[in-house]
C-alpha cells in the first residue's frame, strides 16, 4: 500500500478543518415586541391626550402630579425561537393609582442594556466541538488507512474527546438573554376644559379622523 505524502495529508487537514471552521458560523436575531397597553385611561407618548369624550387635553389643561421611571426586564432562553412581550398594564395602573392621576403623558420607553447570556459562548463550545470532532475522526480515518497509522489513530482519537467534550459543555451554557428598559412619563390631572378637535372638510378621495392621541405606546427596539 503506498503511504499519502504528508504535503497532501496536511492540505487535506486544513481543508477539513476550515471546513468544519465555516460550517459551525451561528447568527442571533432578537425581537422583543410590546403589545397594544388595555388600559381604563389614556396614556400618551406626546403631551397631549384623548379624555373619554374624545376631546384633546393638551399642557395647559393639565398638571403634572408626578414624574415617573422604572425598569422592566424580559428574558428570552438561549438558541431557541421566542416572541418576548414587555407588559407594562400592572406597573402603570399601579403609579397612577397612587397618585390618583387621570391619565399618563410623555410615555417613553427606552432599552438601556442588552445581556446576549449564553448565546455566544454555547454557539462557540457548540463550533469547537464540531471542529475538532470533524479533525479528529479524518486523523482516526487516515491513519487507518496507511501502514503503521497506529499514532495518528491515536491521536485522532484524543482530537474527537475533545470535540465530544466542547460539544456537551455546551449544554451547561443557558443563561438567557436578558433586556433591560425604562419606562418613563408623567401622571397628569386635568385641571381645565378640553378642546374639541377642530374638523375641516374633506377633500375628495380623503377621510376625516382624530389625533389618535390616547393609548399611543412607544416602540421598544434593542
């Protein structure tokens, strides 16, 4: 049996390698959604609002009672494909309560950090383990294949527990990924008359609407 030169053992290595290298590339997409808020009173991102009668109170027609601001966290397990909601109702029914407020304004909702947990290190055991699982059984393959390929079936053998090895330690790695936000805004009392929005005629082919003002949640990215 003629043996492989070692030229094109080692190029055949590297190829296998990289291979096995390219194949383990691993991308994350997030998404955290938030839901329409089925709140009793109005709660606004801009200044103004739509009281129950669907009249506008703007800045005049109301006073601040207090500014409000807190942290909301979601979490998302690792590798797997979720939809997140961020549910504001209890917290918001809470602080408008306690200040026995009307409505909330300037409602703003911000994402200040983004934990990735165990996504990125369970990808790179997870690609290790691959890469030399891959190697080592083409070493146990070559040196089955020529004569005296004990060591190489040797050390072949040492490359593949090590990919076994990287492969299930990335089972230990699930911590989930974690995004934090602030939710701020103020609880407002109204303290004069609303104004009732001002109609104008319809131009052919246009329809006629409100400001759509209350109940308007800010869009939360990461």
């Amino acid at each position: 049996m003629t043996k492989p030169s070692r030229s094109l053992f080692a190029r055949g290595a590297v190829l296998t390698l990289s291979g096995a290298l390219l194949s383990g590339c691993y991308t994350t997409t997030n998404v955290v959604t938030m839901t329409p808020l089925k709140t009793k009173y109005p709660v606004s991102a801009s200044g103004q609002y739509l009281d129950a009668n669907g009249a506008i109170v703007t800045e005049d027609n109301y006073q601040v009672l207090k500014e409000f601001d807190f942290q909301k966290q979601v979490e998302s397990p690792r590798h797997e494909t979720t939809e997140t909601r961020l549910k504001l109702e209890a917290d918001l029914d809470r602080i408008l309560a306690e200040q026995h407020g009307d409505a909330l304004t300037d409602v703003k909702i911000v994402a200040t950090q983004y934990d990735p947990g165990s996504h990125g290190s369970a990808a790179g055991w997870k690609i290790m383990g691959w890469s030399f699982g891959v190697t080592g059984a083409t070493l146990m393959v070559a040196g089955a294949s020529i004569d005296d390929g004990g060591p190489l079936i040797g050390v072949g053998g040492v490359v593949l527990g090590v990919g076994v090895l990287s492969y299930a330690l990335s089972a230990l790695a699930n911590d989930p990924a974690v995004w934090t936000f602030q939710v701020k805004g103020n609880v407002v009392k109204q303290t004069g008359a609303a104004t009732a929005p001002e109609e104008k005629p319809a131009a052919e082919g246009e329809t006629t609407g409100g400001l759509g003002l209350s109940g308007i949640p800010a869009s939360a990215g990461h």
